[in-house]
C-alpha cells in the first residue's frame, strides 16, 4: 500500500495565559510563526497515485496500539486525486484529514480539510483551504472546554503547498536527494512554512521471511524564532521538531512507518501498516492444535 500522511499547523492564542496551540500530520498540520528564505519548489510527478484502500495502526511509543485508520484514495475525471485518512483512537478522538490534488508534470493541492478533536489533542481543530477559490476557515478550541475561535479569509496558495501531501511528495523524490517544499500554517492567519525533506540513511526492513531497504526521511519544518518564542510561552519546548518517515525505495515505492506528533505539542506517535485477516475457522484451530 502507498500512504498519503499529512502534515502539520501548529497556533498560537491566549486563553488565560498564552499558550501553544496545535500541528500535523502524517500528518500531519505543524505551523510556525517564523519560517527561514529557503528555496521551495513544486515536485515532479514520477510515480503518478491511483486507487488506495490501506489500513494502519497507531502506537505510542512503548508500542501499546491507541487507534486505528483507514486510507481510502480516488481518481476523479481528470488527472484530480482525492484522498482521506481517518484515525479512530480508543480515548474516542478522532483525525480526519481530506486533501484533493492534481498530478499533470507537478503535484498540486487544490483542497485541504483537517478535523481533530477529543482528548488525544490539546486543541480541537477544524481547518479547511481552497486553491480554487483562495478561501481558508480555522475552527479551534482550547481543549474541550474552551470558547471555539473562528477566523476565514483569502489566501493566494503557491504552487509548492503540500499540506497533508508530505509522503506523497516523498515517494516522488530523486534517491538520496533531498527536498525544500512549502506548508501553509495558520497563526492564526495564514503563513507559509517552508519544510524540508531530508534523506537520513537506508535502513533494512523485513517484508514476511523477506528482506529488502527503506529510505528514512526526516521532515524538518525551517521554524526560525519559533524555538525561542516557544520556550517562553510554555516554559518548555516539545521534545522535537522533526517528524520521521520510512519509505519504501524500489520500481514502485510504498509507505513503511511514520513517527511523530500529531500536534504540535502532542505526544510522539507510531503509525505503521496493518493488513486485513480473517477470523479464524475451526479446521484451522484443529490443525494449529496438533
């Protein structure tokens, strides 16, 4: 299964004390309030996206499964690819990203919607972007007792903005080449944010009694001030501002693992594969029996 995790916006707002707000993911959304001049560009189609239906598992990282997801992925009319992923956590929280992109020469998102709410993130948030008609809306509330702030407006989205399309992007990637792209974040009006994609090493991977080798990605948002600026809004800083990726590197390249949070200030994550197997039948406990 190829895999589409999204990506990251992170806000700022004051409730009581100031406080940080929310990202990802994939993720996915992470939002910065500096971002450096780095040079971004859109990213070649190589390996065009068709029709998905995958299944994943999302651990801490002690390994304990917290939720569920589901990939789904369409082909419109057209060369328009339409693709959701959903995470079900057994706190009741849910994730539910949607994100709608063109694949003619280069990727190019033309809509993006982020809903994350329940106790598994710190902010409830509904973000929603439309290249089409340049209109943005952020829905977000400070826990779940918080008073909902709404803010929406225009915005003009260059070519090189892949919320929710870090992963996608990365399986296109030249082998060992890395990557500067761009990700619209919401502080809370809308920023770009420029992130970079950065091959680490190959690492070995067993698919079944096989082996084979997975590039490891490191996502690293180009954040500026915000270290700083963090610190002293919450006295802390989250433990990193990275978010790790395993991709499948051959003829046809696929999603392995993803690790990170969810939000900004969120705990660490693990997001993998899972496949689908049927109940067991009673012939097959007979004979696992003998």
């Amino acid at each position: 299964m190829t895999a589409s995790l999204r990506t990251m916006s992170c806000r700022l707002r004051t409730v009581g004390h100031r406080r940080a707000g929310t990202g990802l993911a994939v993720i996915m959304v992470v939002v910065a309030l500096v971002s450096l001049p780095v040079h971004a560009a859109p990213v070649a189609v190589r390996f065009p996206e068709g029709v998905i239906h995958g299944f994943l598992l999302v651990r801490s990282l002690v390994g304990e499964i917290i939720g569920q997801g589901e990939m789904t992925q369409v082909v419109k009319e057209g060369d328009l690819v339409e693709s959701q992923l959903v995470f079900r956590f057994k706190d009741g929280s849910l994730h539910d990203e949607k994100v709608a992109f063109s694949q003619q020469r280069i990727f190019t998102l033309t809509s993006y919607r982020l809903v994350q709410r329940g106790p598994s993130f710190p902010d409830q948030l509904d973000v929603s972007i439309d290249r089409g008609t340049a209109q943005y809306t952020v829905r977000s509330q400070a826990g779940a007792q918080g008073k909902e702030e709404v803010l929406s407006g225009q915005v003009d989205l260059p070519k090189d903005v892949y919320n929710g399309m870090l992963i996608t992007v990365s399986k296109n990637l030249q082998k060992g080449v890395d990557e500067t792209v761009s990700m619209l974040a919401f502080t809370p009006a809308p920023q770009v944010v420029n992130v970079q994609l950065r091959t680490v090493d190959e690492q070995p991977i067993h698919i079944g009694d096989l082996s084979s080798t997975a590039m490891h990605y490191a996502f690293n948002p180009q954040i500026g001030m915000i270290g700083e600026l963090l610190g002293k809004v919450t006295g802390k800083l989250p433990t990193q501002f990275h978010y790790d990726c395993w991709i499948l590197v051959d003829a046809a390249p696929s999603f392995v693992k993803f690790e990170g949070p969810l939000q900004l200030m969120g705990p660490i994550v693990r997001i993998e594969l899972a496949s689908p197997r049927l109940p067991a039948q009673p012939e097959d406990e007979k004979i696992s029996s003998k």
